[in-house]
C-alpha cells in the first residue's frame, strides 16, 4: 500500500558521521571535502578507486534504490555518496542540482536506516542550504526524514527530557513544512498518490510525535507531585 511504502521510506537503522560530499560545481577545496577524502590516501586506496565502475550519478541513483528496496542499507548508502560524487562531473547545473539533492535526500533516509540520527539530519540540513532550492516532489522528503531523523535523536536523549522536548519541537516544525512543501506543488510535479500518501504518512508522525511529547509532560508530572 502507498502508507507501507511511505512508512518503509522513512522508518529508522550505525554510527558514522560523514561528511557531506561536495555540490555541483565544486572545486579546489570543497571537492577535496568529499567522502572518504585524504591527503595520505594509500596506494592500495588509489587503486581501490580506480576500480569503482564509472557511472552517472542517475545510474548511482537506480543502483542505491535497489539496494535499498533489498534492505542492504549499508550498500545502498555507498551507492548515492558515488552518485552524489558524480553530481560534479554534470554540465546542466540545474539537473545536477535536482540530482544531487534526490541523491543527498536518499542518503538521508539509508543514514536513518542505519540508526545514524546525526548525521541524517546533517545531510537534510546540508540540502536545505543549498543555493538552489530542491522541488516540492524532493524538498517535502528532505523535510520529513530530517523530522524522522531528530525524533531518532530525541528517542536517544533518554535523560534530558528538555532536550528532548526541543528536537521533538524541531522534528514537528519539519513535518509542517513538508506539508507546506507538498501544497507548494503548483506546477502538479507531485501525482495525487504520492500526495495522499506522504499526507498520510506526515499525520502518523506527527501522532507519534505528540504521544512522545505527551509522554514526556507526565513524567516531568510525576516527578513534580513526589
């Protein structure tokens, strides 16, 4: 069902923060900012890359997207970095942007798999600040796994309850925001489906949300009364 499929897009599963590799255009510094980049790369590392299949960054997309729909996470995340890699080498600067920021998007939701909160919600953010802004069929996505990313913080802030209340607060603001992004689709990039299921899929979020935070506000209760 569309609800199975959104939910399977955006349900959490690692722990390492990378950073995020560099946009179209980039050059000189930011592209040595890439994944896995070093001064010191070893022969054997040289040669390692050199052996990396030359592919477009769509070709890295589908590549990333089956693996993903394997549930080999890990896989599918190396996959959108090569392609997010090969975002660099598109001449439209406006195709490498969309691709790139569907690639990144992804990356988010492989990241939120692997239970690698941090460094999911970095990545949203990374494409939030682009300069060219990502479309509404893209953007709704960045925003709702950025949500799924800070409420997999929150649940690990099990101690700080006022921390905790702020990123729920922060992943409710990006659930609003996906909506708006969602209702910004003029131009109808987004089909009817895909609209009334990423709807669907917002409001259980948002349901989920607000019991964590409902939670939260009786347990500081309790402790208020004892």
């Amino acid at each position: 069902s569309t609800t199975a499929a959104a939910a399977a897009d955006y349900s959490s599963n690692n722990n390492t923060t990378t950073t995020p590799p560099s946009r179209p255009g980039d050059t000189g510094a930011a592209a040595a900012g890439n994944l896995n980049s070093s001064p010191s790369t070893t022969t054997s590392q040289q040669q390692q890359q050199q052996q990396i299949p030359s592919k477009s960054a769509s070709e890295w997309k589908e590549e990333g997207n089956s693996a993903f729909s394997r549930k080999q996470f890990q896989q599918a995340l190396t996959f959108y970095e090569r392609g997010i890699e090969a975002c660099s080498a598109e001449s439209n600067v406006m195709v490498g942007t969309e691709l790139y920021s569907s690639l990144s998007s992804n990356r988010a939701m492989a990241l939120i798999k692997l239970q690698d909160y941090q460094a999911a919600q970095d990545c949203c953010t990374h494409i939030l600040q682009q300069r060219h802004p990502a479309p509404p069929n893209i953007l709704h996505k960045v925003y709702y796994r950025r949500a799924a990313s800070r409420e997999g913080l929150a649940r690990e802030m099990d101690s700080r309850q006022q921390a905790k209340v702020k990123m729920l607060l922060a992943a409710k603001s990006d659930l609003q925001a996906s909506l708006k992004a969602l209702e910004q689709d003029t131009a109808n990039i987004i089909s009817d489906k895909e609209r009334q299921g990423a709807k669907l899929t917002v409001a259980v979020a948002a349901a989920r949300i607000q019991k964590m935070m409902t939670t939260i506000e009786q347990s500081k209760a309790r402790i208020r009364k004892t």
